[in-house]
C-alpha cells in the first residue's frame, strides 16, 4: 500500500473568516498599506517565510518563534486585505521544530486521482507515389512524419507540506525517463495556496511537465511536449 501524504489546507480569505481568525496582535494591521504592514510585522517578531500570487492577491507567510505560530497575509490592490492563523507546516521554511519532521505534522492529508486526455509527439508513417521525371514514370515513396497523438490516461499526485510526488501512467510517461521511484517522482518547485497547486518534475533531461491544478474547478494541465488535461477527485 502507498503511503499518502498531506497538505496542510490554507483557509480561505473571507471577511467573516478573516475578523474570526486574525491574530490579536496584527489584527489592526487588515487595511494597511503592503509596506507598512511588513515593517510592524518584522516589529512584532515576524519573520517572512515565502510568498505567491493567485490572480490579483498576493499571499505571503509569516512566522513568529516567540509565539510559534504562522499566519498567512493576502494583499489586495496595495493593501491587506486578511491576516490568518494557518498551520504551522505552511511556515515550515522558518520553524526549526517543523523542518525536522519531513513528512506529517500539522494539517489534513488529501490525495489527487486525475483521469483526462492529451496528445503527445508520435511518428507517422506516409507513403505515396513520386513522379520521376528521369524515368518518366511514378514511383513509389516511403517515409515517416512527427505530429501529434491523442491518448487517455490517468494521473496521482500526493503532497505533504514542502514535499510532492507525482505518478503519471500511459502515454504521459516518456519512452525515456529517469529520476523515477517505483513510477512515482518527486514535484519541485512546489507552491500551494487555497485555489492552486503548482510544481513541476523532470521525467528526464529534455522534459519538465508543468502541473498547474486549480482546486476549484478540480482541473489539472499537464503542459510539456505531452500536454493533459483531466478533472481531479481530492481526498
């Protein structure tokens, strides 16, 4: 049985959400400028962990050792818009005692099982008939051609804080790969908030899939000289 990772689950920035979970000590940084609000975190023992963009809000991650506690900022048109306590996993960069432990900690475990179709590179054979203007007569000619073939296939992804994998199947592994483990590899540069999940991994020298999942709409892309696009059950 493969073992199933996790992801700690960021929460959403809602208003209600928001006055809920916002930290005393920062609540009455919600409203201010980017700038300012960076300067009194850094004054109130923060130290930035990592930031992302997820369409027009930009979601930073902020960790306080005196207080152990990590909490995400999303800034809005200039200024923040929420301030959220999240589990500690989303700061692991910055906690000592979280980067210790590789795998499990804080937050729910959630795998992905994708099932969609793509196209990928494949040769075609062709032939026909030349005329040969030497002979005076039609020949016939052999040969191949590159394009494109459409396949089905399926695809898993498993995350645990910093750390991902991914097991393609079919058409979307490459007749050569390396760097592989029982068919699963591991996903680099990895950036998960509430809406998306993103990283790549090198089936091999020439070929680095991009994954880009949108936890929404439940749709995955695979973009590489094989592209996929497939609907995803998260467990």
């Amino acid at each position: 049985m493969r073992p199933i990772y996790a992801i700690p689950l960021l929460l959403a920035a809602s208003a209600t959400a928001a006055s809920a979970q916002t930290p005393p000590d920062v609540a009455d940084l919600v409203g201010a400028r980017g700038a300012g609000g960076e300067t009194q975190l850094e004054a109130r023992g923060y130290s930035f962990v990592t930031n992302n963009m997820v369409r027009d809000t930009k979601w930073s991650f902020w960790w306080s050792e005196r207080q152990r506690q990590c909490i995400s900022v999303a800034t809005t048109d200039g200024r923040y818009a929420a301030i959220n306590v999240v589990p500690a996993a989303n700061c692991r960069a910055a906690a000592p005692d979280a980067a210790a432990r590789p795998y499990g900690g804080d937050g729910q475990r959630v795998s992905l099982v994708c099932i969609g179709a793509g196209s990928g590179l494949a040769t075609q054979s062709t032939s026909g008939y030349r005329y040969n203007r030497k002979s005076r007569k039609f020949e016939s000619e052999y040969g191949t051609t590159l394009g494109r073939e459409g396949f089905s296939s399926d695809i898993e992804i498993e995350i645990d804080g910093n750390a991902g994998r991914v097991h393609p199947s079919g058409k979307l592994v490459s007749p050569l790969h390396s760097g592989g483990t029982d068919g699963w590899w591991p996903i680099t540069d990895l950036v998960v908030t509430p809406d998306q999940i993103s990283g790549s991994y090198r089936m091999n020298g020439l070929n680095k899939p991009r994954i880009d999942y949108n936890r929404r709409t439940r749709i995955i892309r695979i973009h590489a000289s094989t592209d996929f696009t497939g609907r995803c059950e998260e467990q």
